[in-house]
C-alpha cells in the first residue's frame, strides 16, 4: 500500500471517529498510539510521521530556533499535511465530519496552523502545549469549531500567553475554545489526558 506521501499508521476502530495524531519533535507515528486509546478506546487512528527532519528528529516542519519558526515552511508543510488527510481519508473511509485532530508540541502547532490557514477538515482538535505558528494571518470562518487547549503553567516553550493569543485567535474567528491551564510545563502530564478525555466525551 501507498505510504499516501507521509510515513504513517493506520489503525481501524469501532466507531466513526478518527484521530489525527501528530506527534511533538522526535516523535513518530507510533509516539501518540496509547494516548488515543486512552483518549477514545472506540476511535480510528491516523498517526503521520513529520517529514523535516531537525538533527535526526522528525518534525512537521523547520524551525529557525526554539520557538521561532520557519513560517514558510509552516505553509508549504500544512498544505502537504491536508492533502495527506484527503487522500487517507479516501483510502480508508475516514468519516471527516468525526475527525479530530490531537497535536502534542510541534504537532499540535501543525494543526493549528491549518485551522488559521483554513486548512483543516477536522471539525474538532485537542492541542497539547500549541504555539501561535504564524505570525500575519487573515484567521478564516471557524464558526463549527471546536477546539481544547491544554497549556502547562510552568512550560518554558509554550509558555501559557502564547497558548492564550491562540486561544483568542481562534475565538475571534467563532471557533468554541477551552483553554484548561495544567500544573506541569512542557511535558504532558495525566491531568492533560484526563481533561483532553472529558472534553472529547461532552
């Protein structure tokens, strides 16, 4: 079978929901597997491998330094990103009105890149430890949106500003936003998954 342009894993589930999973830097597509277990034991996954490759990791796309990104490479990354999704989509079924992206660190500034970019053809997204990852963008209608946000109190990268003028971002374009501030910094920690947990059951 065709890797569709990305390294990837496919895994069936019992229901009409997929996952996205996209992992932070020096993952892979097998790095969020347990977690969208735990997140929705019932659920598909779709978990890409980043293709930029930083000393050896896998990202989603080139940084210029901690936190300063190469934004054009950004664009270019998330629209190669959203056809990656398309074509899975036609190859194994995926019911697009039931996916949802889960980004941790690097990944989930790729998926929110794509929802500023318009990109996005997932209707909800769990971002752990997300960035603001452009820094002039028009933010298209996001009025059927939903979106959570989990940001670490103590996290140096994401620092929780940062999470909060993505979180402001994404409202002012009509998405429904929860911004849960986590005791911990970059990391994820079990409270994160809890949270992420409950937000995808309401």
């Amino acid at each position: 079978m065709s890797d569709l342009g990305f390294i990837h894993r496919f895994v069936p589930g019992k229901s009409t929901r997929t996952l996205l999973l996209l992992h932070g830097t020096g993952g892979d597509e097998n790095d969020l597997v347990d977690l969208g277990r735990t997140l929705d034991p019932n659920a598909a996954l779709l978990s890409p491998r980043g293709k930029v490759l930083e000393n050896g990791a896998p990202r989603f796309f080139r940084r210029l330094a901690e936190g300063v990104f190469d934004e054009e490479d950004v664009i270019a990354r998330a629209h190669e990103l959203a056809h990656f999704v398309d074509d899975a989509a036609k190859e194994y079924k995926i019911d697009m009105n039931d996916l949802v992206a889960v980004g941790y660190s690097n990944g989930a500034n790729i998926a929110a890149a794509m929802l500023l970019l318009g990109l996005a053809k997932f209707p909800q997204a769990i971002l752990f430890r997300a960035m603001v990852p452009l820094s002039k963008i028009d933010v298209p209608n996001l009025k059927a949106l939903r979106v959570f946000i989990s940001a670490g109190r103590l996290d140096p990268i994401a620092q929780v500003p940062i999470a909060q003028r993505l979180a402001q971002l994404l409202e002012s374009a009509g998405a429904e936003v929860t911004l849960q501030l986590q005791p911990g910094g970059h990391e994820l920690t079990p409270p994160d998954v809890t949270d992420a947990r409950e937000w995808l059951a309401r």
